[in-house]
C-alpha cells in the first residue's frame, strides 16, 4: 500500500549537508587522534546521529507504507546516542568507563530495543498516513533525559573544581551544546504536532536537522579547540587533493587533445603547487603550535611568581607581626631596669642597658618598616588627605635637618616660590616620610658641599619638590633600581652600612598615591644626584571638599 | 612643666629647638659657652641639662668635670651628653664623669631629640620614685597604696608581668588573669575600680567582655583600657572614641610607665 504524502522539497539539502558535515566532523576526529576513547565516544554520538539523519531522510522518501513504518520504528534507535554521549562525558572527566559499565548503562537502552518493532512503538494509520508516537518513545525519552542531566551534572560539578582555563571553557562548550540540542528536540515534536493542520508541519521539519548541525560543531569545536593546527592542516590537505581530482578528472572529459596538454600542465602545475601549499601550512601550524606552548608555559610560569609574591609579602606581615611582641617585651622591660623598677642599677649596667635600648629601637622601627612595605605591597595603606600648605610641610622638614647638616659641614638651603602655592590635598604625615627620606639620604650620602631643597609650580598644573645634592651620585643605570625594594648600591653601602634600604621605596608609593611621580637624576658616580617629587596641584585621587575653593583659583 | 638647659651656638639652629622643646611641653633655656652653662646652673634649678661636648670656652667633658666634682653644683643634676660618640672610649669617659645619659647628634632629628629628652626625664622621675619606694618599705609596701583595685586580663605572660609589676609599684592592687573564660567570671563577678585587657585572647575575646560588663549594673561606667597588639593605630582611635572604653594602646608601643601613667590620668578625669 502507498501513502501519498509529499516528500518536501528541501530535504536533500537540508538533510545532506548536515549528514557530511557530520561525516567530516568524524573523520576530523579521528585524524587528531583514533586512540582516545573520549573522542572514540563521541564519535559513535556523531555515527548513531548521522545514521538517524539518513533514517530520516528515508521516512520521507519511502512511501510504501510497510518499510515507512519499518523505518519510522528503527528511527528510534536515535536515542542509543545519549548513553554514548553520557560514556563520552564519564571519559572526557577522565573516568573511562570499563566493560561491565558500558553494558550496564546501556542496559536500560537495549531492553527498550527488544520492542522496537511491537506496538509499543510508532504506528502508522493507513488511512490518512499520521503517525502515532508509542509509548516506547516516552520510554527512552525518560532514560535519556535521566542520562543527559546526569552527564551535564557531572560536568558542572567538574568545571567547578577545575582550574585550568582550558578544561573549564571545554566544559560549557558541552554543556551548551547538550542543552540546545535537548530544548530544540524537545521542542520540535510539539512545534510540528501544532503545525501539522496548517500543513507548515513539514516544512518546519526539515529545519530540525540543523539542530544536529549546531550540537555537533560545538561539540566538535570543543574537542579540537586545541588541536586547531592539526585540524586546518588536515583541511588544507582535503582541499589540496580535492582541486587535485577535480583538475584531473577533467582529463576523463576532455577529448581535444591540445585540451588535454592544457590540463595536464595545468595539473602538473597544481600538483607541485599544492605540495607547496601543503608543507608551508604545515610548517606555519608547526610554529604556531610551539609559539601556543611556549605561551602557556610562560602564562603558568608568571602565575606561579604572582603566587610567590603573595606569599613573600604575607610572610613579611606575618614575621613582623610575630616579631612586635618579643621586642616590645625588650622594650618594656629594659624601660623598667632604667627607671630603677628592680632596684638600683650601677652607671656602668645603666649604660649598657641604654645602648641595648637604642639598638632595640632600631630594631622596632625596621620592624615597622617592613610592615609598611608589606602593607603597601597589599594595598592595604589608608590615606588621610586634607588641604596642606606644602611649603610649609617641605620647610619644617628641612628645619629637622638643619643641626644634622651643619653638624657634618654642609650646606642645607630651602627655596621656596615667589607666589605662595594653592592648598593641596595632601596626606601630610605621607608626604612629610617621602621629603624627609629624600634629604636624609641626601645628608648621608654626601661629604661636603650642600643640599639643596627646592618648591617650585610647574607649568601651572604641578608642583615640583627638588632635593639636589653635591654626593656621591650614581651610575645612569641604577636610576631606576634606586627605587626598588632593599636596593643599595655598591656605593651606598660603602658609606653607611645600616639602613633598610626601603625608605625610596616606600616613598615613591606615597607619592604614586598622590597621584604624583618621583624620579632620580644624576651626572655620575661623584657628580651630585638630583631627586625629584612631582605632584599634580589638583590630586586626582582625593575628593575635593566644599568650600575649599581650590578650583576655581589658578 | 619640666625645664632643660641647653647649649647651641648657632642662633638659627637654638630656635629649631627652642621651639620643638616648647611644643612638646618642656622649658628650655639655651646658652653658648661651656662657662654659660655653669652660670645658668647656679642660678637656676633645670630637671635636666642637654650638654654638647663641642661648644666655645670650655669644653663639655670639662664642664661635666666640673659640675660633678665641685661640690658647689647640685650632685642630682641629671646631664644627657650631645655629641658625636663615635669613640667608645669618648663615651666610657662621661660616663666615668658622671654622665647620665647620652643622645647622638647625627642620628637624632630634632624632633626625636625632644622623645629621647622626654623618655630620660620620665625615667629620671621613675628612678626617684624607686629609689624611695625602695627604701620605704620594700616594694611590696605598694601594694594596694592607692586604694584601686585594677583586674587585668592578658594572654601573653612577658606582659603580665611587665604591666601587672609596673601598676603595683605605681600603688595599685592588681588581679591578672591569662585568658578570656576565666577573665569574662572575674570580670562579671565585679568588685574592683578598672578593666584593662587585651583584645585577642583565648576563649573569650576582649571585645566581648567589655559588651557584657558594659550590659551590668557596676560595669556600666568602669573606666576600661584596652591593649591590642595587632590592630592599627587608626582603628585604635576609633575604638576609643566610641565610647565604650576611655583608652586603647597599641602593645607595641607603649612602655610600662606609659601605661601606669595613662592609669593614673583616667582616674584622676573620672574623679
């Protein structure tokens, strides 16, 4: 008996294509890699759903109503690919299922089987040719709903553990994918049973296996992500071959014999080009690849210096933390020995204690500095900025200076501008450690000659602190270092021993928060070095207040 | 207000410091000459003479010589030498002399010069203070002098005993207890003048103590200090600024003396 329905125009163009895209999507597959069972697994998804496809194509083709139905039951075997895709998802997390797993996840699937050709399944009416959707449908549609939330649960919970950038994009690549593929089949049965009167049914349809075609290009895509070389190369040499054939076949065709002399050279030409072609892609996907690694190596190398750096700052806040208490139990009990608290103590044992007092101080405050340091490694310093005359601030701390600077015979200036300058805000207690750092080194770095510190508005928008002195200088290629953490140069530790190191440092963040910068200078080892504070008049990294009327004053 | 003599030739740098001393409390006289300071000495009674050894007419160790062995001068007259002591045996001499105390020129600002003036002050009193405690009665006759009983909770036993020997002799009766459980029922048990305790602790925290005692009747208005070792300076202030303790001290920076001080201070505003 023959049911006359119409086989939709559309369908080999519809269902064809997916069906070699499907195909090459295998071949691709193993080309990478044959051995693997996570893309063994898959591959068998894309077999199960490539012959679905041709099923499909047949139900439309065949009208002779007994192989209709023949074909319309076996078209359920569709749903064998969702254990496959739960096998490939246990492999791809690294769970290669062994023999007696296999079977006993296909176990539910191959029962369901054994009734695949009662009446369990589809039915046809031979009347007016309708399907009728079996139970045995509902049946595997269960189990694979089951097996699809299963294996997108499975993923999940691994991209959650997994830290490596790669696996965790793979992971919703898939996930995607599967719950695309389930909404769009899902779905699409409702959509053709609400159209079918309209008679749109057919026609919608023939849409359906697109949805194959986007479940199996990502799926593909997150496979070979990685292996995009492997996989262009392969491509380029399809294509190569391919043109190879079409050139060639040409000779079957052609009976002119100057024709055939034209392809033939034509051929030749083709064949040596596309060798060309073939081994220049292959070395070019060769490098890319090294470059690809050697990226990742350097990106895991930098993480793990990010992560030492972590560290070594914590450890720095941790040791200082620890070593506070021991040396304020120093500091208050020597105070208690000097004051008398445990008795009268001799001249002599008083000025020992002193001296152990003063070193101990010494102690503290490196202590304290390297909290600074870790503090500001972690971002962790608070800033209190408030509108600050800066001559003023810079000419106290020069003042400081004074008795030290005329104590070793140098000369300490100060010059300030002319015109007084705006109100800044400023944190004063920052600012004050940053100048002070910079005309004690000057101090100590320098025997005879003079200091100089000078204030001065610069281009209108910045104001400018100079510390210049007549010192030891140094060489242009430590400039920068200068500002480094512990940095001395061979130079300054001739000269003073003690001292962290730490104060330029700690200054220049001071500064970089003001939203300033601070620089070195210097002619020479022996030639003065030149340090330089410049702030921005306007602090962009403090709120203006009401009423201060900086703004408006220039 | 404590007053202090010293020597400074130089105009320019004698205001620097005449200045420092004046904003941090102390009196201070300057003279130029070694024989000034002689002069000064007679005519005036100082709690403290900061001596340069490099000054005109005389030098510092003479004058020191002289202040110690002429029985015309004030034996008790605390001197602090102001020098470059770079020499060991420069140092061993004044001290031989008789000096107090020493504070180095180049390492010292002005400003910690007036910290290092006021520390040996303070610790001159102390030694006063000791010195007659000592002879009185011993140093048990402290106890409880003042008619304050203090409960003082802290962890770390350097500190306990540090702070808790410190507040005794300063004439306080004092409860210590090491850990945060058995400080929280002493605490809320009630029966003394003043809470001092440490925030980290282990058991119960500092914090907590003081919201409980602060829940009670007598614990309503107790004066309470807390010490810290780990908080910053900022939130410290914070913290004593709400008001539900009078003080907070960083542990790390604060001495024995300061605390005992800062003691007295609270009470004496609460009386």
């Amino acid at each position: 008996m023959q049911c006359i329905f119409q086989t939709p125009m559309l369908l080999w163009y519809t269902h064809i294509p997916v069906l070699l895209f499907s195909l090459l999507a295998i071949f691709f597959l193993f080309s990478v890699d044959a051995r693997s069972w996570v893309i063994r697994h898959l591959a068998i998804t894309f077999i199960i759903f490539s012959l679905w496809l041709l099923d499909l194509v047949a139900q439309w083709v065949i009208h002779d109503v007994a192989m209709n139905l023949f074909v319309s039951r076996i078209s359920i075997l569709g749903f064998m690919a969702m254990p496959f895709f739960l096998l490939f998802a246990m492999s791809f997390l690294g769970r290669i299922p062994g023999m007696k797993q296999t079977l006993l996840l296909l176990a539910p699937f191959i029962f369901g089987c054994l009734f695949i050709f009662s009446n369990l399944n589809i039915q046809i009416n031979p009347e007016d040719c309708n399907t009728q959707t079996g139970i045995l449908y509902y049946y595997f549609s269960f189990f694979s709903f089951v097996y699809i939330a299963r294996s997108v649960w499975m993923l999940i919970q691994a991209r959650k553990q997994s830290r490596e950038q790669n696996i965790r994009k793979q992971i919703v690549l898939i996930v995607v994918a599967m719950i695309f593929s389930v909404c769009w089949f899902a779905l699409f049965p409702f959509l053709i049973d609400y159209t079918v009167s309209t008679g749109l049914g057919d026609e919608l349809s023939q849409i359906m296996p697109a949805g194959i075609l986007i479940f199996i290009g990502m799926l593909t895509y997150a496979m070979l992500r990685r292996r995009l070389f492997d996989v262009k190369i392969a491509a380029t040499n399809i294509f190569t071959v391919v043109i190879w054939i079409l050139v060639g076949s040409q000779l079957l065709f052609v009976q002119n014999l100057t024709s055939k002399i034209l392809i033939f050279a034509t051929f030749i030409l083709v064949v040596i080009f596309g060798i060309a072609l073939m081994r220049s892609v292959r070395e070019e996907m060769r490098r890319k690849e090294e470059l690809q690694r050697i990226s990742d190596s350097l990106a895991k190398a930098n993480e793990r210096l990010r992560e030492l750096d972590n560290t070594k700052t914590e450890f720095i806040s941790i040791a200082s933390h620890q070593l506070r208490t021991p040396l304020t139990a120093i500091k208050g009990y020597l105070s208690l020995l000097l004051e008398g608290s445990y008795g009268a103590v001799s001249a002599e044992v008083m000025d020992v204690l002193e001296k152990v007092n003063l070193v101990n101080r010494n102690l503290i405050q490196l202590v304290e500095d390297l909290l600074n340091v870790s503090r500001i490694d972690a971002g962790r310093i608070k800033y209190s900025f408030e509108p600050t005359q800066l001559e003023t601030l810079v000419a106290e701390r020069v003042d400081m200076f004074m008795p030290i600077a005329r104590d070793r015979g140098i000369e300490l200036g100060l010059r300030l501008p002319k015109k007084a300058l705006p109100k800044m805000m400023i944190d004063p207690s920052k600012m004050r450690e940053a100048v002070s750092n910079l005309v004690d080194n000057s101090i100590k770095y320098t025997e005879k000659g003079s200091v100089i510190v000078s204030v001065e508005l610069v281009r209108d928008e910045a104001v400018r602190i100079l510390v210049e002195d007549t010192g030891i200088g140094f060489r242009e290629e430590d400039g920068a270092k200068l500002f480094g953490k512990f940095v001395r140069t061979q130079e300054t530790t001739k000269v003073y021993v003690s001292g962290t190191g730490l104060g330029l440092f700690v200054g220049k963040s001071f500064v970089e928060a003001h939203g300033g910068r601070m620089w070195a200078e210097s002619d020479g080892l022996g030639k003065g070095s030149r340090f330089y504070i410049e702030l921005p008049v306007v602090n962009p990294k403090a709120p203006m207040e009401n009423g201060s009327g900086e703004e408006g004053e220039k | 207000m404590p007053k202090i003599l010293f020597v400074e030739d130089d105009q320019f740098i004698a205001e620097i410091y005449k200045k420092k001393f004046e904003t941090s409390g102390l009196d201070a006289d300057n003279v130029g000459t070694g024989k000034a300071v002689l002069r000064a000495v007679k005519g005036d009674s100082y709690d403290l003479v900061l001596l340069d050894l490099v000054i005109p007419e005389m030098s510092g160790k003479e004058v020191l010589k002289e202040l110690r062995t002429n029985d015309e001068y004030d034996k008790n007259l605390k001197i602090v030498v102001f020098s470059n002591l770079s020499s060991a045996e420069d140092r061993d001499e004044c001290l031989q002399l008789g000096a107090n105390g020493f504070i180095s020129k180049t390492e010292y600002t002005p400003s910690e010069v007036v910290e290092e003036i006021q520390r040996f002050l303070r610790q001159f009193e102390e030694q006063e203070r000791n010195g007659i405690r000592e002879s009185a009665s011993g140093f048990e006759g402290g106890l409880g002098r003042r008619g304050k009983k203090i409960l003082f909770l802290e962890d770390e036993s350097v500190f306990i005993e540090m702070f808790g020997k410190r507040l005794r002799d300063e004439g306080y009766d004092v409860v210590l207890k090491g850990e945060g459980v058995s400080g929280l029922d002493v605490a809320m048990a009630g029966g003394f003048d003043m809470l001092i305790t440490d925030i980290m602790m282990p058991g119960v925290g500092g914090h907590e103590i003081v919201s409980r005692l602060r829940q009670t009747d007598f614990g309503k208005n107790i004066p309470i200090i807390l010490l810290s070792a780990s908080l910053e300076d900022e939130q410290l202030s914070e913290i004593a600024e709400g008001s539900a303790v009078d003080r907070a001290f960083s542990k790390t920076r604060i001495t024995p003396s300061e605390l005992a001080y800062a003691v007295n201070d609270v009470f004496k505003k609460r009386s």
